[in-house]
C-alpha cells in the first residue's frame, strides 16, 4: 500500500491580527472542497496538504477558541494548487484577520 | 497456472531485490499504549505499555540518516494505537517534511471526522484499518462492546477520501469465516476497494485459543474465497504476505510470495531496536537508534533477513518448493528457530474444501 505524493499539494502560511500585526493563535484553516485543515501554532503558523487534482482551493479561517487569543471575524481566500508542479514546493499565505 | 518460465524470472528477480536491499518500507512503532484489549494481542506482537512512545526527535534524527532515500519510500506509523499521540500531525508533517511519505495501522476507535480532517491536513497518505468481522463477532475479537461502530465511521470517513490509500485488514479466524461473504458485501456498500485477509500466529495467548487458529480445512476455504472473489471483483482483495501458499500462489495476490522483511522493509521499535516487520522475533533485531547509526544498520547488518538458508532446516530442509518460499514468512520464526511455526503449504495439503454453510 503506497500513498501517491502526486495527490496533495503543500499550504504554509501565517494568520496575524490586522491592526496589532501580531500572530494570531488557534486560527482552524479549513482547505475546500475536502475540508481538511489545522490549527495555526503559537507562531501564528499553519502547514496543510490540499489535493492538486483540482485548480483552485478555498482556504477558510475561523476564530475557534472564543475570546481565548482575541476575537477575529472569519474570512477566507482562493489558491491555486496547479502552480506547484514539484512534490517537494509549497504555496505560502500571508492572511490577516480584522478584530471583530 | 503458474508457469515455470515465471517462477525461474521471480526467483530471479528476488534474487535482484536482495541484493540491492534497498529501503523502501518502514514502520515506526511510534507508542506501544492502546485503547482497546484485544483478544489475539500478544499473539503476533509485543505490547509493552511499560514503554513511554518514542519522542518524534528521536525518531527524526533516525530517518535523517538516510542520505538518499528510495523514490517511493514511506513510513508506516504504528502501535499501539498510534492515534493515542496528541502530536501525530506534527509527526506526519515532519515527515513530509523530508520528502517522504507517510501512513498508519490503525484500530479506527479514535479515527473520529476531525482526526481524519488534521491527518489529511497533515499529509498522511496511506490508512490501515482492522476489521475483524460483523458486528459481533469484530466486537468478540478486540473485547470491546462499541468497537464495531466505531470502526464503521472510520471506514466511513477514509473510503470517502479521494487521495488516500486506504484498506481495511480482517483477522480470519473460526468465529468469522463464516462471514467473508457478509464482510465482502459490507465493504462493497461501505464503497472500501482493497481489502487485505491475514491469520493468526499460534504464539502467546493466540496458541491455546482454538477459535483464533484455522483448521487446515478452514484455511483452505479462505483460499477459495479470495481466489473466486479476485475474479469477479469490485474489491481488490488479496491474502496478505505472511506466507507461501503453494497452489495458490498468483491466485490470492497480484504477485507470487515474497517476504520482503530486512529486504526491503525495516522498522524502528518502541526502545530504539532496529529490526524489519514489527512482529518478528526481537532475537532477530539488529541494533538500537538510540547507540548505532540506524542506516548504516540497514546497509550492514540484516544478513539472516537477506541470506534465508538457515531456514533450510527441520520440514522446510527437504520441502521441493524451498526456493520459492525461502523459509516462509520471516514472522514464523521464534524462540530456539529449530522449526518454522507454520507451514501454510502444509496446511493447504488437506483437500476437502468446507463450505461456507458449514465450518469443520
């Protein structure tokens, strides 16, 4: 049983806060249509895979832990996967998210 | 029929793969805590929960050590029960990290929609389930009243994911064999496409258990099963690698018997030992991470994986088919190593076949 590395595609980004500039913690970013995604780290930081079979890939970012890190109004924003034509590059995202 | 032009190309070819011995295949017992309380634990595999899981670290600075890393090399995560670790993703991510490919055996308990949406995430690309029968008798196995279910949503969750390459594997023993036919039908409608039958390893508490080891006549119906359902699809279903099965060799799998461990498989366990499939004996371990360079292990050490004549002893010493079974799998192998455990060519010598109306 093997994996094709050919299917996915790498997504690295960093959410801050629109008016401070500071990372924002514990942001989900959801990747559709699959729905996957991860939780930002301290750093503000996220790695996620997205399928490359498609061209277009819509990146959602919700503000999951309430008030915990700040409130953030929700956004999202369109890549497109079929720029990356290696296994080993990545697309990188800077997103900033206005306070609510 | 297998023809001889083949197996002398097979035996051939083997012969090819031994000597470049290249690494393609390893599994990282990564954590050996688990959730559930199966009955057959213990048979095929040392649960040690003594045993804190193996930080990513040290396991990281393992897989650096190899400088060049075949093409299609993939780490197989396991346990234990390897979704017990909280830091998975970031394993799995570290790993792709290199380039490398990962996936992970799994009991499907925790395999839960969010798991599954952070493991994707996090580039995992190959998924193991078990399934070891209908509700009751899975339930049975792995003593565990709701496992069933919970495995169903895990089947669930993984079949519908288009990049992943999943299979579910089935543990065929006497309380389920009945079954395979309602098991095929299950994973059909489930939309499953590979589904992979092993047995039991009469060690540990599986040896005196009657209900997990399959009589001659039992193992042979399972045989039939898989040769009549390869034929007509739509799973891909296939007799696992853990032995040579004479006559049924190309009618159970896509390609004749060979046991790849220390060939092109290895392993890092629990406590940093080196060694191939995680079942085999631990007398065959060939190092420990935690002293030695674990590739240049690879590189130098594996010589009983790589030259099996020692197996050429006890029924195997005189057996025709030696060549093309080399000692059978290297799983079979165990304690004072004076007799292979089980001989599945000797098993499929009883020709009365059972139907699967009546088990004997």
């Amino acid at each position: 049983m093997e994996p094709d590395p050919g299917q996915d595609r790498l997504v690295e980004g960093k959410v801050t806060a629109k008016t401070t500039g500071l990372p924002i913690k514990n942001i989900m970013v959801i990747a559709e249509p699959d729905g996957h995604g991860m939780q930002t780290n301290e750093k503000g930081e996220f790695t996620l895979y997205t399928p490359s079979i498609i061209d277009q890939v819509k990146l959602t970012f919700e503000d999951i832990d309430f008030t915990e890190n700040g409130s953030f109004q929700s956004r999202d924003t369109l890549i497109s996967t079929h720029e990356i034509l290696n296994f080993s590059d990545s697309i990188y995202v800077n997103i900033t998210m206005e306070e609510k | 029929m297998y023809s001889r032009l083949k197996r002398l190309a097979f035996r051939k070819f083997k012969k090819a793969e031994t000597r470049l011995h290249e690494l393609n295949y390893l599994f990282w017992e990564c954590t050996t805590r688990c959730n559930l309380n199966c009955i057959h634990c213990g048979s095929d595999c040392a649960k040690n929960s003594d045993y804190p899981d193996m930080p990513l670290e040290d396991f990281l600075n393992a897989l650096d050590t190899i400088k060049n890393p075949a093409k299609r090399f993939v780490v197989a995560i396991t346990g234990g029960e390897p979704l017990l670790r909280k830091d998975l993703e970031r394993c799995g991510l570290e790993i792709r990290k290199r380039g490398m490919r990962w996936g992970m055996v799994s009991n499907g308990h925790l395999y839960t929609p969010e798991r599954h949406r952070t493991l994707m995430a996090a580039g995992m690309g190959s998924l193991t389930i078990s399934l070891d029968g209908m509700e009751e008798s899975h339930n049975w196995l792995r003593s565990a009243a709701n496992s069933f279910s919970h495995v169903e949503r895990a089947i669930g969750l993984a079949a519908g994911s288009r990049r992943l390459n999943f299979d579910v594997v089935t543990c065929v023993n006497n309380k389920n064999i009945l079954e395979l036919p309602k098991i095929y039908d299950y994973l059909e409608a489930q939309g499953v496409k590979a589904w992979r039958l092993f047995t039991i390893i009469p060690i540990g508490r599986a040896a005196s258990n009657p209900e997990l080891n399959l009589s001659d006549s039992a193992f042979r119906q399972m045989m039939d099963f898989i040769t009549e359902r390869r034929k007509t699809g739509p799973l891909d279903i296939k007799f696992s690698c853990e032995g040579y099965v004479g006559e049924y060799e190309t009618r159970v799998r896509d390609t004749p018997f060979f046991c790849r461990a220390g060939i092109n498989i290895g392993s890092i366990l629990i406590d940093g030992s080196i060694s191939a499939c995680p079942n085999i004996d631990r007398s065959f371990i060939q190092g420990n991470i935690y002293k030695d360079n674990f590739y240049h292990v690879w590189q130098n050490q594996f010589t009983p994986f790589r030259d099996r004549m020692w197996t050429s002893k006890g029924r195997c010493a005189d057996c025709k088919d030696y060549r093309d079974c080399q000692g059978n799998g290297f799983h079979n192998w165990h304690g004072e190593k004076k007799e292979v455990l089980v001989c599945h060519k000797a098993k499929l010598g009883h020709k009365k076949t059972a139907s699967f109306e009546a088990v004997p």
